[in-house]
C-alpha cells in the first residue's frame, strides 16, 4: 500500500508520518511525502528527532506534490494532510483515486527554537500513535468506505 503524506512546507510535519509509515510499516506501507508549496529543506528538528528514535533519514527530502501527480509517480492508495492549510488546498488529480484523509498536527515548525524539542516530540508522538492504529487495521482487506470511516477515527486521536 501507498501512502502520501501531504502539507504545507514539507519541512516537519509530513516527513515525520513519513519515516514513521516506513519504518513500522516495513513490507505492508510504502509511504511518501510532499508540500503543496514546499520550503526546500527538511527542518533540522525534524532530522534530529529522526535520526535520534532510530530512523532512516537518508532519502529525506522537501519537495512538491506535482512530482506523485505526473505520469510515472507511484500509484497512491491513501492521501493523508497532515496540516490545516493542505486539507483546504485544491490537490492535484492522484492516479487512482486514493482515500483521502486529514490527520491535523499542529506545526511544530512553529515553536521558537528553544521550544524545538518538546513541540517535535509532541508531533510525533501524536503521528506515531496515528500510524500504530492504521497499521493495526487489516487494511488489505477493508473497502473504500470502511478505510474511509477508520481513517477519520484514526485522525481524531491524540
């Protein structure tokens, strides 16, 4: 299964549920992840944390969402926003169709940098607790419409 993971910057937010999908998922999820207007640069928060819990950081990289929307990009199954601002931007058309769903994080990008640590645990945290709960699903087997309702419940948790 396929996963992007979607938000503003991706800075912070998204690469985290990324490497969170990678490494639990292993052989089940494959995940990606993109900014609608991407900064560029991975927060180095983000690589800190990261590569602290254990994660892979090496092909963690800030990029545009019009690169999983061109022909060639790997077909997603599910499309996660993980911020405000991206659930309410028009996305471009995914090949496939994937289920959609919003899995609000506030931005830990946002802290001033003595507040990093805490704000980034605080996030990851909440988007491993997410990723968990997906990955308890027997997702293979579960139609559009239940994945859809599980995927809402799941973003509800904090």
């Amino acid at each position: 299964m396929n996963i992007l993971v979607l938000c503003t910057g991706n800075s912070a937010r998204s690469i985290l549920l990324e490497s969170i999908f990678n490494t639990l998922g292993t052989g089940r999820i494959r995940a990606f992840s993109a900014g609608s207007n991407p900064t560029g640069k991975v927060h180095p928060q983000s690589l800190v944390l990261l590569e602290e819990l254990g994660h892979d950081t090496t092909g963690a990289r800030s990029k545009s969402w019009d690169v999983f929307a061109a022909e060639g990009a790997p077909e997603m199954d599910i499309v996660i926003t993980v911020c405000a601002a991206a659930a309410g931007e028009t996305c471009p058309v995914w090949p496939g169709a994937p289920v959609r769903a919003h899995w609000g994080v506030a931005d830990p990008a946002a802290a001033d940098q003595p507040e990093w640590d805490t704000a980034f645990r605080a996030a990851y945290a909440t988007l491993e607790k997410r990723a968990k709960a997906l990955l308890d699903l027997p997702f293979d087997s579960m139609n559009e419409t239940e994945l859809t309702q599980q995927l809402k419940l799941i973003g509800e948790i904090q």
